[in-house]
C-alpha cells in the first residue's frame, strides 16, 4: 500500500479493487496524471470523474454546501456502493469534473481500496480520482485479471494493478445527485430508491437533470458480443439467467445466478467469458424487482444497444 500510494503520488496510476468494479486511479489534483486516465481508457474529455475518499469528513475539501440529507446518507451508506453529486469547491478543477460546476465523491468499502486511500491521504493526497478501469464503453472488470487483460497495452511500467480478488457487489456505485432539495438517482446501483427514502425521509425526485455522470450514455457496459434482452436462445448463444430457468438445447449457459444480488455480482465477469468464448450472442433474461436489479436492467439494457 505504501508503494502504490507513492506510485498515485508521483503521477503515475494505480488500478485497484472496489465492492463495486475495479477503479483505474490517479490524484485527484494532479492534472496531467488525471490525463493518463482519459488517454488509457479513450474516455471523452467531458465525462466526469469519481473522487475517492478515505472518510465522509473529506467531502468538505471537495464541496462547501452539503445538504443534512447527503450527509444522512453518507452516515449509512459509507463506506459503500453509493456516489454523491455535490456543487465543487475550489478544489475540485475541470479535469475532474468535465468542466460542470458538480463533483461527484463516495467512499468505497474495500479492504484494499481503503488502505490505498488511507496511505495516500498520509502522504498529503486529497482524494483518488477513479473510472472503472477498462476501455471506454466496454464491459467494467470485476477483477484484476480482467483490468490486465483490458489495459496491459495502454499502461505504463510505472503503473500497478492492485490484485483484491473478484468484486462483491459487480455492479457501478448509485449515483445520487445532492445539489437539490430532493435526493436524485442520476445512476441506479446497489442502493435502491427505497434505501434512500428510507433513510433521508425525502421523495426521490423524478425531475430530468442535466448533470453528467459516469456510465449516463445509451451505449455502454458493452462485450463484442451482441446482447439480446428477454428473447428465446438460439444454439450456438451464449445464455444469463436466474437459475431456475432453463437452458434450451444447444444453448451456452454463461451464468445461473440464485439471486438478483449473485446476478449483479457475476454479470459482468459473463459477458467477457462470451467475448473469450468468441460467441456472437448473448442471450439475457432480465430478473425482477426494485432491488439491485434495477441496476442491472439498466446496464443490460446501454449494454444491448453496442459500443
């Protein structure tokens, strides 16, 4: 941890675990290291970043108007799957932000990710700016072996990948735009619009924003494969659904998760175990509920459109 937390120091850029997916990290307040990440990845230039923070009183580096509800939220949900929207203080430039005058922060809940943050915080480190570490619009890596197999050309010696083994949750953090009177859900996630209710007291606003975020565009989350939501199988397909429904013959079974929470966790890793297979086509049937199956529905469907 000391090692990579110099590495994040000196400009370089450290891939490392989160619950959610694996993070491609760089300083947060260095902008030619925060550059690194939009060229490694082929990211757009106006897509913000996450801040990454070791502790909930770090967000008053990033932002100096925190609603009592965000902080009700960050009180339950940190360390956890769970990003909020904030106005950006000084602190926060254009090159984290996509030239909005939001920042996007949260505090993951990984052993390994908080270390990393907790040693670069000792060094003088503010924060850890981190997309998911793939190439842009591709599926994200719930592993190291997948960030390896992404970013090995783009990467430099210099550059770590920190091995945390498979990610818990395997799906993106829920995004929740702070900068209104009402909480608003700007990405779906593992924290669902009942947790947020529940624990702010609040509605969950339904108004359009304008704010972007990580992972907002229609096409995203994509394997070369082609996804098919909801249809019959066809031989030859690759195959995802609950377990207890069956594969048709000559169909590839890529995953049979027992629950919504497994499917969120295993999904990704599928859709690149298609890719290795050299399939054409995966099959989806999408699971029900309010729950992190939102989520999913929502990647599966950016997912179905391509890259």
């Amino acid at each position: 941890m000391a090692r990579a937390a110099q590495v994040l120091k000196s400009g370089a850029l450290v891939a490392f675990p989160t619950e959610t997916v694996y993070g491609l990290g760089a300083d947060a307040t260095n902008a030619a290291a925060v550059a690194r990440i939009y060229q490694v990845k082929g990211r757009p230039a106006d897509h913000p970043l996450i801040v990454h923070l070791s502790e909930m009183h770090d967000i008053s580096d990033w932002s100096e108007d925190i609603p009592d509800y965000a902080i009700a939220l960050a009180r339950n949900f940190w360390p956890g799957p769970m990003t909020l929207i904030f106005k950006r203080s000084a602190l926060a430039q254009d090159f984290i932000t996509g030239a909005q005058d939001t920042v996007g922060v949260r505090v993951p809940n990984h052993p390994v990710a908080l270390a990393l943050l907790a040693e670069f915080k000792q060094l003088g480190g503010k924060g850890i700016a981190a997309p998911s570490a793939n190439r842009f619009g591709h599926v994200s890596p719930t592993s190291a072996q997948a960030v390896s197999e992404e970013l090995e050309d783009y990467l430099n010696p210099s550059d770590l990948i920190l091995d945390g083994g498979a990610s818990s949750v395997g799906v993106e953090s829920t995004i929740i735009d702070c900068t209104g009177t009402l909480p608003h859900i700007l990405r779906p996630g593992a924290i669902s619009e009942a947790m947020i209710s529940e624990v702010t007291g609040l509605e969950v606003s339904k108004e359009d924003s304008t704010i972007r975020v990580s992972g907002s565009l229609e096409n995203h989350y994509s394997p070369s494969a082609e996804v098919l939501l909801d249809k019959a199988p066809n031989p030859g397909d690759g195959f995802i659904a609950l377990s207890d429904i069956a594969t048709p013959p000559g169909v590839v079974r890529i995953a049979s998760p027992k629950n919504n929470e497994e499917f969120a966790r295993v999904l990704y890793a599928a859709l690149r175990s298609a890719d290795q297979q050299s399939l054409t086509r995966v099959v989806v049937h999408q699971p029900s509920g309010d729950d992190i199956a939102v989520a999913i529905r929502d990647r599966l469907l950016r997912a179905s459109r391509g890259r």
